[in-house]
C-alpha cells in the first residue's frame, strides 16, 4: 500500500518542512536547473550529510523506498542514499561507495550487510529502490535492491537487520547523516521519492523507475462556493494554481459554512504516461478563528463529488494535508491517464 509520495514541486525550500510534509531538513534546497525531466523541482545537496527526514506515523516492519538520486562526479566520494530509523537509532542504511558500488549496513557503516556489483553513474539520475524487512534473521528474498528497476543486490538468509530491541523503523531519511563515514562533498540531487508497505492488493512490492508528477489547477470546476481573497467566488482556481511554492496569504480561498466546497479542472498528465499507482491530494490549509475547522479533499469524477478522509483540526498556520487514492473512488479500479485528466480536484469545508 502507497503511504507516500512526493514530487518536490510547488513548496519552497522551507515550506517541507514548515507546512508539514516533512520532519525535518538538513542543507538540502530546492532548485529547478536539474529537475528530473526538467520540470519541476528537485532537492540539492552540497554535503554528503545533507538529508530530508519524515516521521512514519507507525511502526513499519517492512516496506519499499525509491527515490530518484543524481550524484555529481567526484574522488574517493562516499554518498548515502536511505536511512532507516527506530527512534534516533538507525536500523539500516544504503549508501553508495567509493568505486560506485552500493552497500546496505546494520547501523551506521559498523557492519556491512552487502554490497551489489553494480555501480551507479554519475552526473545523470538513476532510480534506486530498497525493499527491506527490520528483522533478527531475515529470508531470502527479504532485503533487496533495486537500480532503474533492476534487482542489484539480494540480502543473504538470516541477515541480521535489526539494530535496536524493536523490528520496526518509524521515520527515514533521504540523504546523509554526519554519523556515517562520507569522505568528500559531492552536489546530489533527489526527486520522485515514494514510501510504501507490503500489505494489500496493490502496490505492495518495487514499483520500478517511476515518476512522481505534480499538476496544479488551471481551471474552474463545477463547484465555487469558497470566497476567493480577491473578494468574490469567480475564477478562484487563479487563487491556488501556485506552481512553485504556495504564497500563503498572498491569495487563497476560503470559507467558514460546512459544506461548501471548491473543485478545480488540472493539467494534464504527461503525454507519455503509463502505469498510475496512485494519486495524492494536497490541500495547505489554516484556520483564521478560534473555532475548531476541519476540510476533506474532494474528487469529482464523471459528475459526481467523493469526499475523502476528513482532516483533524486544522491549524492556525499553513498546513499540508495528504490523501493518498490508489484507486479511483468511484469504483475502486485502477487509474487511467484519462481518469486524471478528466478529474476535478477540491477542497471541501466539514465543520
């Protein structure tokens, strides 16, 4: 099941972290000359301690993280990729060698689990995945990875991948840690991260080189009954179609009455695209009173309105709330590029 993805598009390098999709930031800045594709945005680095940090929100046992990576050519440079937390304690970590190969370890670089034959490229993007279970004595086939799609390496069985007393990790990174060994500096560029677990029907094992693309309204929808701050409720798609970063309080729509709701026509997917996994909702919201406020993003599909998962109680400052859909939910198949293109996207205020 899909937990998470994320594009690095329309947020600053501060808003990651400030409005709430991640935990926690480290040297990483968002820039948009070597975007994946080139579009959007990427995230550089130019230490190899640099990295970006999510909390779980669980305790996971075992899942998969992808994560685009380019990594400047340099000498004797060590890079590293994911790490996996309990806690403060790491459990496992990738991170790529001197000589271009690529080594998980147990904790920081104590104890080298494996290390693949393959070698990744420098100055172009390759797609890295890690499948990996948190376990004392792990089966054949438990921790793998994963290069453009490609199995790379394989953990032996009994691998031992469990650092602390617990088999579970509850947040990760993706990029460095000033605990490892990372001789030299290197500029590194990440994109089209994803995070997800083993269970369910779908997207329960490696999704391959995949690409995370982010598209912003560009349209009104059916409904517009939020009260743009250009102080009417006509075209307010132009209040949120922020590309970039979202600009806060520059404009928005908003509204104080459960039940009224905007939705929103988007651009389109990417002519060439295949397979969809999944889609992810983002609404930056804040509350301007006292009272308690909650929203749900909404779908139109084939003119009808699905309402998702209702918020918690917003907050006073810019928040981002994500839903993730693997299917559509009006029947629970599986996405079409047509299906996207053709939704409405939107917000609706509940309470």
């Amino acid at each position: 099941m899909l937990l998470f993805i994320e594009g690095f598009d329309a947020q600053s390098t501060s808003q990651l972290t400030t409005n709430g999709k991640w935990n926690a930031l480290n040297g990483l800045s968002v820039e948009t000359t070597l975007a994946r594709f080139g579009v959007g945005q990427a995230l550089q680095s130019a230490a190899n301690s640099d990295y970006i940090e999510r909390n779980i929100g669980s305790n996971l046992a075992s899942g998969v993280i992808g994560a685009a990576f380019r990594v400047a050519s340099g000498v004797n440079t060590k890079v590293t990729f994911f790490i996996l937390y309990d806690g403060s304690s790491i459990q496992i970590a990738v991170r790529g060698n001197t000589d271009g190969t690529i080594s998980i370890f147990r904790t920081n670089n104590s104890t080298t689990l494996g290390t693949s034959t393959y070698t990744f490229p420098f100055d172009t993007y390759f797609y890295l995945e890690l499948k990996f279970l948190i376990s004392d004595s792990i089966s054949s086939g438990d921790v793998k990875l994963y290069a453009d799609g490609v199995e790379i390496l394989s953990l032996a069985a009994a691998t031992d991948t469990k650092n602390t007393a617990n088999a579970y990790v509850t947040k990760y990174r993706v990029g460095g840690d000033s605990g490892f060994d990372n001789s030299g500096i290197n500029r590194r560029y990440l994109d089209d991260h994803y995070l997800l677990d083993l269970t369910g029907s779908v997207n329960n094992a490696p999704l391959g080189n995949v690409r995370v693309q982010t598209l912003a309204p560009s349209g009104n929808g059916n409904s517009s009954g939020l009260s743009g701050s250009d102080g009417n409720s006509v075209n307010n798609y132009q209040q949120v179609d922020d590309t970039t970063s979202n600009n806060g309080d520059t404009d928005y729509n908003e509204h104080a009455t459960a039940g009224t709701k905007d939705t929103y026509a988007f651009g389109d997917t990417n002519a060439n695209t295949g397979t969809i996994y999944g889609v992810q909702t983002n609404m930056v919201v804040r509350r301007t009173d006292t009272d308690a406020k909650t929203v749900a993003p909404v779908i139109r599909i084939s003119s009808t309105d699905y309402d998702g998962t209702t918020t918690a109680a917003i907050n006073s400052s810019f928040t981002t709330y994500t839903q993730l859909y693997e299917t559509k939910p009006s029947d629970s198949t599986a996405w079409t590029k047509s299906d996207v293109d053709g939704a409405e996207f939107g917000m609706k205020v509940v309470s």
